[in-house]
C-alpha cells in the first residue's frame, strides 16, 4: 500500500496568511466604522476617542477612550451627583449657581459598540492583492 506524503506549498501557506490578515483587516475596518457611525455625539469627546488598535498580528481592537461610553452604550437608572469632596459643590459652564447634589433622571441607551460587534459580517475580505 502506497504512503501518501502531503507536502506544505510555502507559497500557498503565505497566500492564505496574506488573506487572512486581509480579512481581518476588513472586519476591524467595519466594526470600527459602524461604531463611528451609531455613536451618539454631545460634545465629540466619545467621538473623537475611538480608534483602531492592532496589537499583534490578528489580534485588534476597537478603543473608545473616553471615560463616559459605558453610559452612553448602557442605560442608566435616575440617580444623585455629588461633589467627590463634600466640602465642595458642583458647578459647570451654564449653571446659574454651585449646587451640592444633581438630582440626574438617568438615560436610555444608545448602542454603538454591541451592534457594531454583533452586525453579521463577510469573510470574504478586501479583494486580492
């Protein structure tokens, strides 16, 4: 009985790992403009956060480096602001006065993250090189 011998084509090899990583690419490339498109703005300070991060090959991330996107993506319940230091008061460009606690309604959420992850995507990738 003949032994079968499978031999890795190099070339082939490279080939695919060059198709892979344009994959990748690709589904980073969405993900990161489908979160920049869905995104709430208000100041732009979440908007102008939010980058794409390679670190190591086929491993990426798309960061959102502002403090305030859990409670943008996430809702919240009402609840009270107050000053970290009780001896102080709260005060912001518009209020008419410092106040010692903000009585906050809480908000709805705006999902930008989760879509974007969850969105069904192609594997296909960007097209050959």
């Amino acid at each position: 009985m003949a032994r079968t011998v499978i031999r890795p084509n190099p070339e082939g090899i490279a080939a695919l790992h060059r198709h892979v990583e344009r994959v990748h690419d690709s589904v980073v490339d969405d993900v990161y403009n489908d979160a920049v498109r869905h995104a709430a703005v208000d100041t732009g300070e979440m908007l102008a956060t939010m980058h794409r991060r390679r670190v190591r090959p086929l491993l990426s991330q798309v960061v959102v480096g502002s403090d305030h996107w859990k409670w943008v993506e996430y809702d919240t319940k009402a609840h009270d602001i107050r000053p970290r230091d009780p001896s102080r008061a709260l005060f912001w460009p518009g209020a008419l006065h410092p106040v010692r606690v903000v009585h906050h309604p809480g908000t709805t959420e705006q999902p930008f993250m989760r879509p974007a992850v969850y969105q069904r995507r192609s594997l296909a990738g960007r097209p050959w090189r």
